[in-house]
C-alpha cells in the first residue's frame, strides 16, 4: 500500500485516538500505566505520536477488544509474561463470564413465562407455584420466598411454597392467617410482654399451623416434597449461598418486633413443638 505524500509523519493526540478507534483520555491513561511510551512535545507543547505509535496504539486496541487486560498487554509488550498463560486466564474467565450469562438468559426467561417477580426465584420454586389462581400469592407471600430462598438456597422457597399450595385451596386458612398476623401486629410496644392477649394469640397460632399442617397431609404434598428434595440433590448440588451459615443468615436479618410479639412467637413455637412431639 502506497502512503500518500501528503500524509504527516507525526501527529497529535486527538488524531491518534480517532485513528486508533479510541479517546485521548484512554491513551493518556496508556502513558500513565507504562503501557504506551509518551512521546516528545513539540514546540508547541503538544504530544506528536509517528508511525510506531500508531502501531502499539492499533495492536494495544486488537488485544483489548478481545477481553486480555491492560495490566497482560503491558506484560505481553515487555515480555515479562508468556502471551501463553494470559491466554489460559482469558479463557477461563470467559468460560465464568458465559456461564454467568446462561444463568442471566435462562432467568430472563423464566421471568418472561412467569410474568410476575415469581419469576426471579429458584425454578424449584416457580415450577410448584406458577399455576395457582390469579391473586392467590400476593406480594407478602414473594417476598417470604425470597428471603428463604436466600437462607436457605433453592430448596428452601420450593419446600415452603406448599404454604402457598394449601391456602390458595383454603380460603378459611387464609383468612384466619390474616387474622393472627393483624392481631400478632397489634402487639407493638405499647403492649406488655405478659398481657394476657399475647398467650391468646399464641395458642390460636399454634391452632392455625395445625389446621395447616392437617390440610397440606390431606393434599398429600409430602410425596412432591420428597420429589423436590431428591432432584435437588441429584441436579443443583452446591448452588445453595456457601458464604453464610443458616444461623449467620438470620442473624443478619433486621426486624421490628416488639418484645410482646417476639414472646408470642416463641410461645407458639413451644406449643407446636410439644404438640409435633406427641404424635
């Protein structure tokens, strides 16, 4: 290829960057960082980059656009690391980087067939919960799952979405549901620990979960859960949050109870118990 005469033998920042495909704010970072050597000012106190510029500038671009970093380019260019090894690293990283996006596609899709934030929870989840009737699992209820299933990984919202199962098939549960957490919230702390009413509202508590317990046996969901329980360990092994224990989980979980209800919580967790251990 011929150059033309009329073809500058240096030229200044800006019409480097353009020819490079960059911005001068990138190739002064390249100077700042040692991967582009910064060339002598002219008298007018202007950078001049000539034709060897020009080249590291087009190759340091190349290797960028395919994902190797400015710190290897550097190494590559001065030879104190095989191209070899930075290109081991690159593919790993890109192997993480595309699984990462399967992830991403498959849950944009599951979003998209959901319709709803259901969408955004453990397939585990979505797949027992997605038929309900329209209106039967309100925000609440999500917002239940999504906090199990960040306590205790996938498996957790799938096995307490049968909650949401049951009451959607039961009407009196629901609405006997909304009537303890209404009374349950009522206890703020204006109320006593040791009022009367809060030993009432944990023995119908205790009533409710047992109704409760009675109409999922009646469902017969058990089996399902088994189910979920063997296809967790045999396909999603692992994919639980291993940075935190169930325990640091909820340790790390705010809350607004006041002591009444906390002792109307604990009370009814007592009376289940006992009643779960005489069976």
């Amino acid at each position: 290829m011929d150059i033309p005469l009329a073809a500058p033998r240096q030229v200044k920042i800006g019409a480097a960057a353009a020819f490079a495909g960059t911005t001068p704010r990138a190739i002064r970072h390249y100077h700042a960082i040692g991967l582009l050597p910064e060339p002598e000012r002219g008298g007018d106190g202007k950078r001049r980059y000539d034709y060897e510029d020009m080249i590291r500038l087009l190759w340091i671009r190349k290797m960028a656009d395919a994902g190797i970093s400015l710190d290897d380019i550097r190494t590559a260019f001065d030879g104190t690391q095989s191209i070899e090894k930075t290109l081991e690293r690159l593919e790993e990283t890109l192997v993480a980087q595309e699984a990462a996006l399967q992830r991403q596609r498959a849950a944009v899709h599951q979003l998209r067939e959901a319709g709803s934030p259901l969408g955004l929870l453990s397939p585990l989840a979505t797949n027992r919960i997605r038929d309900l009737p329209a209106g039967s699992l309100r925000q609440s209820d999500l917002d239940n799952l999504l906090l199990s299933e960040r306590i205790f990984g996938p498996l957790g919202p799938a096995l307490q979405a049968s909650v949401y199962i049951v009451l959607a098939g039961h009407p009196e549960l629901r609405a006997e549901a909304d009537r303890l957490d209404e009374a349950e919230a009522a206890l703020d702390d204006s109320v006593d620990p040791h009022d009367p009413r809060v030993e009432e509202i944990a023995v119908q508590r205790c009533a409710y979960r047992k109704a409760l317990n009675q109409a999922h046996e009646t469902a017969g969901l058990e089996e399902s859960e088994e189910e979920l329980i063997d296809l967790y360990h045999a396909d999603l092994k692992g994919e639980e949050n291993p940075s935190m224990s169930v325990l640091e989980a909820i340790g790390k979980i705010p809350y607004d109870f006041s002591p009444a209800r906390l002792r109307c919580i604990k009370l009814a967790n007592g009376l289940y118990a006992q009643d779960r251990a005489k069976r």
